[in-house]
C-alpha cells in the first residue's frame, strides 16, 4: 500500500484492453482542481492521448488522470483521437468536470483504435474502485513490466508519489514510458513547469535503452496544493526543496525503469568527464549507452571496452581520441585510447555485478554526465520478436 | 575457384592470429604498379592499419594489400602502428617494392596490438602460396562470416574481382566490413577515385546493421592495366561502363554481407519514395533500418509497421506524419499515418520470407533511396554477448 497525497484517490481495473484480463485501466482523481505541468514525446508521431493531453495541459489545470494498458491509440488517425477524446469526456461526467480537466495517456499495441465500448463501463468501474493507494493504477498501466513503479517523497510537509510504467524504450509495445506524479504540494503553475524540466532532465533523459523513442512517452504531474499555504513561486523559500523532491521521485522511477527492462540482468552508468559541456558529456554517454553491441558485451560479461570507445568515436565531438582515459569497474582498462594499465581480470568480474559502473574522461574540460543503461539479452530479443501485432 | 584478373596473384595461410587456426592472413599483389583508390572509416578511432593505408593511399600506386583476421589491431596506440607499419614493411620486402606501395588492413579483437613474432613467418607463407584464385585469401580474412564473399564483373575487355568480409555493422569483433577489389582495367586515378565514390555510395553506404560504424572499415581498389589501353579518364568512351561494373562488384558484395549477417535469417529493402532529395530518403532509411525493435519483430516474422512509422517519427525530417503511406510486402498496411486497407494477413505472409520488402512514401517529393538491413535475432544477441575480449 502507497497512499496518495492529501486530495487524491485512484483505482486500476479490468476494462478489457488487454487479453490477459490483467487490470488495464489506471484512474487518479484529485478532489480539487491541480496545477499541471508535462513533458511529452518529441516523435512526430504523436499518440491519439498526447495530442488530447498535450491541448488538456494548456489549462495549466487538471482534475483527473485517466490511463489505459493494452492500446497504445497511435496511429490510430480520426477515429483513434475520437476514442481518447471520448475517454477523457466520459472520465469527466463520471467525475464530475469537464472533459477538458482530464489528462490521457495510453500504452499497448499501435496501430488500432482501442475498443470504444470499453470506456463507459471500465471508466465507470473505476470510479467506483477509487481509493487512497496508488499500488492498483500502477498495476494497471503496467506492459512487459515485471513489477509495478512507485516512488514517494516529501518536501516540507507536502509529499508527492510518483507512478510509472516502463520497461523502458525497449516495450515491444512502442508505447513505452509513462509517468505520474501526484502531490498535495501547494506550487505556482511556473515553479512546477520548472521544477518538472529540470526533474525529467536529471532521471528519464539521463537513461537510453535503445534509442528509440516512443509515440506514448509521457511524464505529467498534478499539484493540488491540498497540504495548504499560498502557492509557492520559483524564488520562494522552500522552491527548491520541492524541486529537489519532485527530481527524487522521478530518479527512483527512472531508475526502477532501467533496472526491469525487458530481459535485462544489468544497470550500467556511464559518467563521460572531462567534456566541455554538460550537453556534450550527455551526447557522448547516449551514444555510448545505444551501442547494443557494447550492450551485447556487457550481457555476456565481457568489459569490452574498445565498444565504448568505437561507439565515442563515432559522434562529432571534437575529442582527441588519444586523450581519452576510460575506467571498467574502476579499473583503468584504457589510457590515451590505448590498453591502460588496469587490470583487465579485475574489470571481468566486476561485469558479473548487477551493477556496472563505465567511466569515460575525455580531457577536454570540467563538465560532465551520467547517462544509465542495462544489457541486451537474449530474452530482449525473444519478448520483441514474439510480440505479436 | 575464382580468377583473378591479369597480373594479380593472392594467398590466404594462417599465420597464427586466430585462436581457432583458421587461415588469418591474407596477400593480394599486383605485378605492376596499380592505380589505387580507397574509402576509410569516419570513425575517429581509426585503427592502426587504417592510418598506415590512409598514408600509403595519397600516393596513388600500390602494388599489394596485406590483411589479417583475428586481431583488428585497433585502439593499440603506437604498439600498434609500428605493428601496421611492419606488416608493410615485411611485405614490401617479401614482394620487392617499397614499404609505401602496400596497403594494411586487419579485422578481428581490438584492444590487443598483434603478436609481432607472427608477422614474418606468416608473410613468407603467403607469399610462397602466391596463385591467382581469390578464394583463399576471401577465407583468410573471415571472421564470423559463414561464408567466403567475392563477386566479379567486366568491362570491356577488363575484369574485376571483389573480396568482402562483413556480418557487416554487427561483427563481435567490431572490426567490421573490409572490401578489396582487383581489376586490370587500365584506368586513371581521376576515374578510379570518382567510380569508387560512386560504388560505395550504391552499395556498402545502402546498408545498415546496427548503427554501428567500425573503427577498421575500408574498401580499396587497385587498378594494374594488364587488360591494356591509355588509362582512361572520367569522360572517356568505356569510363561509365567501368563505373557500372565497379559499382556491380560493390552491391553484390554488400549484398552479400547483409544476407550473412551474424544470426540473421532475413534481407529487408527498405525503400522511402516521395523525398525531396536522395540524402533525406536515406537519412529516413537509416533511421527505419537501425530500428532494433523493427528488426526484432522482423525476425519474428511480425509486419509490425508501426515501429517503422516511430522510427521515422525520431528523425527531423519535417514531413507530414498524415500523410505518409507504407507498404509492407505489397500491401498499403498504412494510409495518412493510420491503419491502411491492405491485407495485414497477406503481410504477416510476406514477412514469412528470405526478403522482406517495406516501401514508405513521405510524398513530399520525388526522390527515392532503398535502404538494406536484416533482422534482429537471439543468435545476433548470443554472437555479441558470448565473444570475450
């Protein structure tokens, strides 16, 4: 049990989304209107949901969050956008607001609009289940993850509870990384926009599993300010201490998210130092973090570090490939792109690890990033290929 | 057994540089000065070999290539170049010309400098097995290739002989894709130069494995003359039949490295039409082709055109997402970026086949380019994971 914020109550039930009868549909209600903010997908194939969720969000305000498993509705052209709209209208007269102070976001399978007459009666179950734990709408959201994503924290006497659903960019589904983020926090619409770029920044733009990006991808966050005071502004004290939280809760999502995807055994970190920039360190580690042959590697045990620096050697960052040190389980295999002294034995065997630390210094300044993986498995593959449309 | 065209000899032997003793290291000589041209890997980790040859190719003549499999002699530091350096300098002593006139190549582990004790005896070998059958060398520089890769083609009265290792962009060894190709062609270095541009752009440059950029790719041709005839130059009568069957030579070998991909049971053409240059339909291409998660569902049989129209979505090509159309084994499986009329049944069919045919039309323009890729299976995976540095 993960009770929700002051305010907030949610359900997940089965609607009939996805074959198995698991639970499919995820409901989080606030009892008063929250201020919203959101990130979403970049692909330029956008989702039926992120086009509705992407206008519902302009209000800056929202009362209901409803999230289905099982259909991703993208691709899906007029009639899948008739049905997201239809849900977010039929969570609105089940609650009681209007249709456009509800957020929609969907998962499963691409390229059919789910089925309409599921709605009334699943959204209308789902009212009915509402309650203050947050464990049932995780389950519902849930794709190829083996576990439901929670994380809380607190900021003053506020506290937040993040919900997600992932398995990362690897859901054989496409439809990929969702992300909730309840809070009883009383903020301004500016601190909470702010707050939520620099969260998704520092935990779900810091991990790459395989480079693609999906057409469901959404992080929304709803802050009724139901733990009282005036609403917080970007300088006022105690901003910072709920920007901190809200980038808490998201790491712990991001993090349960690499460490359950898809037949993965590993977490890597990869930290590049020594860039220029922030920016450039980030570059650098997403292109080491795709490379599925350096993935390959680490699956089967192997610190294989010349994949590291083949990968590096591919972006266009100006580095001196003869400057560039790299450390393996803290053993330093390579030193100016060459076999480094470490000790090669003593790097293996830090690849049995679950966790596998892969640190890059391109000596060119101070600047630098973490960027987070795991393996490419045989059982990647298997659960992406057996999936069927 | 394949003839070598007039005055060309080769060898392959084992010189001791794969654990396994398959035949490592293979000689290509010309008898006369021959007119060369080269395309190297952009990766800035080039390796050792590459740098030698890149040096040896602004002179414009060479007389051999020497090349071993089984050490790519890659991000090896100066160990490694003076390793690439003997192995022309032995060579040239072997065959009688100057250290300069040999081109180097290696494939194979990387992170290791070849053993140097191994250079001289394996050198000597090769060239006392000097005969003019392309076969043994295409065999001494296999790594996981299943098979040895030569094509020959004419014009006029010159031949043309190319010797390929590949498994492409996917080899554990990371040491990738080498191209030779041999002709007595009588040709200048203008042509020779222009003509391979050309060929690598139609063919190794139309496929893409896994993203993936070696530190040691090369194509090399060495032209002789022995047919006959002034060198020809770029506007002579004969020059673009030359072009043409250089061209044949390199696609037959591309061909070939994608059909023999490490695990992979499939050749997918990806073809985007309605571009408004050549670049941007095999920009979109590349994108769709490195889809792992495409190539995953491939594998599985799966028309799973969604994960084309998402892969297409990353790029920043500014195309109308609703009005892209997409074929999937002949059958319009999308229309305007939603579900199309064709027969998804029929697809899933077509998908059961050696060749699997995917055509995307951004009708934006009229520009075309296919794109070569294979799937993705659980022996790729096993290939990469079980390979131990």
């Amino acid at each position: 049990v993960t009770t929700l914020p002051q305010g907030f109550t949610a359900a997940g039930i089965t609607a009939g989304f996805k074959e198995s009868g698991d639970p499919d549909l995820g409901l989080l209600v606030t009892d008063r209107p929250a201020v919203t903010a959101g990130v979403l997908t970049t692909n330029r194939y956008q989702a039926a949901p992120i086009q509705v969720t992407k206008r519902h969000l302009r209000r800056g305000s929202a009362k209901a969050i409803i999230a289905n498993a099982g259909n991703a509705n993208a691709c899906t052209g007029s009639e899948g956008l008739a049905v997201a709209r239809e849900m977010a209208k039929l969570t609105g007269k089940a609650i009681g607001c209007k249709e456009q102070d509800v957020l929609v976001a969907s998962t499963g399978k691409i390229g059919w609009a789910p089925n309409k007459t599921l709605l009334k009666p699943g959204i209308e179950a789902a009212k009915l289940g509402l309650g203050n734990d947050a464990d049932p709408f995780a389950r519902a959201i849930m794709t190829t993850d083996t576990r439901p994503k929670i994380a809380e924290a607190a900021a003053g006497n506020a506290s937040l509870v993040g919900i997600a659903k992932g398995a990362g960019m690897m859901a054989p589904t496409m439809a990929t990384m969702l992300a909730f983020v309840a809070t009883d926090a009383s903020v301004s619409r500016s601190l909470l926009t702010e707050a939520l770029r620099k969260a998704v920044a520092d935990s779900f733009n810091t991990i790459s599993l395989d480079g693609c990006m999906s057409t469901n991808d959404c992080v929304l966050v709803l802050a009724n300010g139901a733990a009282g005071g005036e609403p917080m502004l970007p300088d006022d004290p105690g901003a910072d201490a709920f920007t901190q939280a809200l980038s808490d809760v998201c790491k712990a999502l991001a993090m349960d998210i690499v460490g359950d995807g898809e037949g993965a055994t590993k977490v890597v970190a990869i930290t590049v130092r020594g860039a220029t920039t922030e920016r450039e360190a980030r570059t650098a580690g997403r292109a080491i973090a795709d490379s599925v042959l350096l993935r390959c590697a680490i699956g089967g045990g192997d610190p294989n570090w010349g994949r590291v620096l083949a990968a590096l050697g591919t972006t266009t960052i100006p580095f001196d490939p003869y400057q560039v040190d790299l450390f393996w389980g803290g053993e330093l295999v390579a030193k100016g792109g060459a076999p480094g002294p470490g000790d090669l034995d003593k790097a293996r065997l830090a690849t049995q690890e679950r966790d596998v630390v892969i640190v890059v210094d391109m000596h060119r300044g101070e600047a630098q990033a973490t960027t987070w993986t795991n393996d490419t498995t045989v059982e990647y593959v298997r659960f992406n290929s057996e999936y069927t449309t």
